[in-house]
C-alpha cells in the first residue's frame, strides 16, 4: 500500500505567455526568530481532507507570536535578491532545501551588530516575491539559519560595499498568506 494512493493526480496548468516578475521584492522582507513563535501554522498534511496541490505548501493563518515579539524588517538592495529550492539526498529519499541570498548595502555598527547575534540562531525569513506573495524559509520543524555571510568595504568608487547574505533552511518556501506581525518594541 502506497502512502500516496488516495492523493488526485491533478492536471499543472500555466499561461505560457503570461508575465511572471521574477526575483524578491526589496521593500519589506522580514525575520524572525524561531524561539519566539507560539503557535507556527503549518500546510495540510498529504492526504487531509482538501488536500490539493495548490494548499500543499501554503499557510493561511497567522503565525502568532509570545507576546511583544515578531517579525523585524530587513532592507535589501534592489535586484540583489534570490530565493531557490533544490531537490537534495538519493533517489527514494529527496528532501527539500531552500536556499535566500541577498544582499545588505552597509555594514554599519547595527549590521555588524545583527551578524553577531543571530549568526548562530534558528529563524523564519518572510520574502516578498516581486508578484506579491510572502514565502517563508523556515517552517515550524525546520527554522533557517545564516549559512554564509560575505561583508566587504569595496575597492573603489563603483564597488558595492556591505554584506552579501546566503540563508538556508531544509523546508520548501511555503507561501504564507498570514499577517506579518511586527515585535511591539523593536530593539
């Protein structure tokens, strides 16, 4: 018996011609740390009643947060900004892992600051996607963590200077249709 025998097997549809914007929105990405979520929705599990592919990897309700806390705003610079997803493990054994990078252009006192403290710590990144859903990297089971972090002053008047930023979780981005709640007091 196949856990996957009473699933439909639904027809993928899509407008070939439609206009698809690619990459993040660099207005509004957020975080936030995994240890202060009280309640992390999570998608329909295979099978559930109305289970379709469309609600496999979306969550509609808010993820609810202990009380003054929630999600910090994250300022990227413009067309540096890419969320992907690979199928990784052996065959008979995939997984998912996503991967964030972006790019900050600083690297101030605060910048400096926030790699010091959350270097090491599990998170959830809500990315705008420029067509306008939030996706989520780190769910409830499996939080991201900063995996790279690349600062530089640039060498010259035309260089880039800050901090290129690589964050990876092994969840699918979710879509996430909730509220994104911000902390009470930002500190």
């Amino acid at each position: 018996m196949s856990c996957f025998e009473n699933i439909a097997v639904e027809d993928i549809q899509s407008c070939i011609n439609a206009e698809v914007p690619s990459g993040i929105s660099e207005v509004n990405m957020n975080y936030a740390v995994h240890a202060d979520i009280a309640t992390f929705p999570v998608p329909l599990a295979i099978g559930a009643v109305g289970y379709t592919y469309a609600k496999a990897n979306v969550i509609e309700e808010d993820i609810a947060f202990t009380a003054g806390k929630g999600f910090g705003k994250i300022k990227v610079q413009v067309n540096t900004g890419e969320l992907t997803f690979d199928g990784v493990g052996s065959v008979g054994n995939m997984k998912q892992k996503s991967s964030l990078s972006f790019f900050i252009p600083s690297n101030d006192a605060q910048l400096l600051g926030f790699i010091r403290t959350r270097l090491n710590t599990p998170m959830v990144f809500a990315v705008p996607e420029r067509q306008g859903q939030n996706r989520l990297l780190g769910d409830k089971f499996n939080p991201a963590y900063i995996s790279e972090v690349k600062g530089t002053t640039g060498k010259t008047g035309e260089d880039d200077k800050g901090v290129q930023f690589t964050v990876s979780s092994f969840a699918i981005p979710l879509i996430y249709n909730g509220v994104i709640q911000e902390p009470a007091i930002i500190p």
